[in-house]
C-alpha cells in the first residue's frame, strides 16, 4: 500500500510540475521597426509634407501661369470694335494682347510687392467697381399715380416758372463811384449822371427776361437781389459779374407752378431719380449693417 500511494504521489507530483511549465508565459517576440508606433508617425509626416510641397509647387506654377483666353480676346476685340466701330486688324489684335499681358505681369508683380495695400486709388476704384455692382442690381419699380402725384407736391417749387422781369440798368463799373448815394438821388429826380463808364459793354434793359437769361448775363446774384427790389424806381447799387449797377424794375411777373398732367413725364423722371438714390442708400445700409463699427479718435 505504501508503494502504491508513493507511486500516486508522484504521479500527482509531476502533473503539478507540467501544469507550472504549461503555464509558464512564451517570451515576447520584437516587432519588426516598420511597424512602430513612431515610425508610423515619421511616415505620415514625411507624406504630409511632400503633398504640400506638391501644392505648393502647383501654386507656384498657377501664378507664374498667364493665360489668354479666346473669350478674352474676343471681349478686347469687341471692346476695340465699339470704340472705333470696326474690328482690329490683326496686328492691331495683337497690339492689345500684348498690352493686355504686360497688364497682367505689372499687375501681379505688384500684388506680390504688396503694393495694392492701403493704397487710395486703388481702394477708390475697388468701391466703384464694388458701387457698380450693387447699384447695377437695383431695380426701380414703377410708382403707382397716387405716389407721383404725392412726389409732384412735395417739389412743386421745382416745377415752377422762375419770375420775370422788365428792367433798365445803368451801369457804374467794377467798383462804385464814392458819391453813389448822391447819384442816385440826382437820377431819381430825373438828372442825367456824368461821367459814367462805357454803357456799350452790356444791355441796358431787358424785357420779360426769366432766371436764365439774367444770370446769362449778369450772374446769378445780380438776378436774386432783383427779388428784394422795389418797382418803378431806380435803386441800387446792385452787384453782378460786370460791377455794380443802378437799376429800375418796371414789372416783375411771379413764377407759375406747371399743371401735373403737363408735365407728367418730367415728375416720373425725377421721381426715378430720388427712387433710386434712396433704394442705393438703403441697400449700402444693409451691407454696413454686417460690419461692427468702431471709432477710436485720437487723444488730445
């Protein structure tokens, strides 16, 4: 029995034993280096890298890289076409090409120095084109009677006739004489004034003379004191564009404001006109309104 139990012993022994080699771990085999985590990383950078020196050299090449067009030869033609209204020879097709490439060149130079930067004129032609393009698209609808007759009275100053005036003027040269007070006692009393300058170089009277062709003559001034003078008496000095003047207004006819249905189409134009100004201001409000503001004013 004793034999028997030392040989289950044993055998008991030496499964524990197999059991501790089975569970002994393998040893851990190295990867190979091109599947480390850092040379992963390398790789994609290096990738990364040369598709942007590709780009890069792309970009390079797309800006050294001018290219005309035959859509844009045809609008240079036709652009020659209308300003002499015939086509361009061939060598004159060729003239615009070439001016149109060296454009170009100077152009890209330019904007490559930098120079297009906070420039003035430059900035003042950009908003021209930039007005052109917002006030192209404004479409300016067409007003109903009501609102045009509305527009007619609120400028009905515009439609009226300017007054008229029958006068005779004397003239007293560039400067008046120091005694023009005394002179125009003695010529309202009916005395003939001496000593005067050449009365040849301008009109003595005009008669149902409007704003126009006073201001022809003697300037815009001399035609708005008109207004302030009296009737039938000579008054002055007045002042135009000649000197001075005494002068004795026999009528004045006051200005006459126009029917609308006479001049109906003058209102819609002029209704045009004011629609448009105001729709162009308010659509340069809408695009400042997507700007923040900020003035910042310098210290005293």
């Amino acid at each position: 029995m004793s034999e028997l139990k030392m040989s289950r012993d044993l055998r008991q022994l030496n499964l524990k034993k197999m059991t501790i080699v089975s569970e002994k771990p393998a040893p851990v085999q190295p990867r190979p280096f091109w599947r480390q985590p850092l040379v992963h990383f390398l790789l994609a950078a290096l990738a990364i890298f040369l598709l942007d020196e590709v780009r890069g050299e792309e970009t390079r090449q797309d800006r050294n890289l001018i290219v005309v067009t035959g859509a844009q030869i045809d609008r240079m033609s036709a652009m020659w076409a209308q300003s002499w209204d015939r086509p361009p020879a061939r060598h004159e097709l060729e003239n615009i090409v070439a001016d149109y490439i060296e454009e170009e060149v100077y152009n890209r130079e330019a904007r490559a120095l930098g120079l297009d930067t906070d420039d003035p004129v430059i900035r003042r032609y950009i908003r021209q084109k930039m007005e052109l393009l917002t006030k192209g698209s404004i479409v300016v609808p067409e007003p109903d009677d009501g609102e045009l007759q509305a527009f007619f009275e609120a400028n009905t100053s515009k439609y009226q006739s300017s007054p008229r005036f029958d006068f005779q003027q004397i003239y007293l040269g560039p400067e008046p004489a120091p005694d023009s007070a005394s002179q125009l006692t003695a010529i309202q009393s009916g005395s003939k004034l001496e000593n005067l300058p050449d009365q040849t170089r301008v009109v003595s009277q005009m008669k149902d003379a409007d704003q126009f062709s006073i201001s022809r003559i003697f300037g815009g001034s001399f035609y708005d004191a008109l207004a302030s003078q009296g009737i039938a008496q000579w008054q002055g000095p007045v002042e135009s564009v000649l000197g001075f003047h005494f002068v004795k207004i026999s009528r004045r006819e006051p200005g006459v404001i126009a029917s609308f249905p006479d001049i109906s189409d003058a209102v819609l134009a002029d209704w045009q006109v004011a629609k448009r100004a105001e729709l162009e201001r308010a659509a340069f409000e809408r695009l400042k309104e997507q700007y923040e503001i900020r003035l910042e004013l310098p210290t005293e």
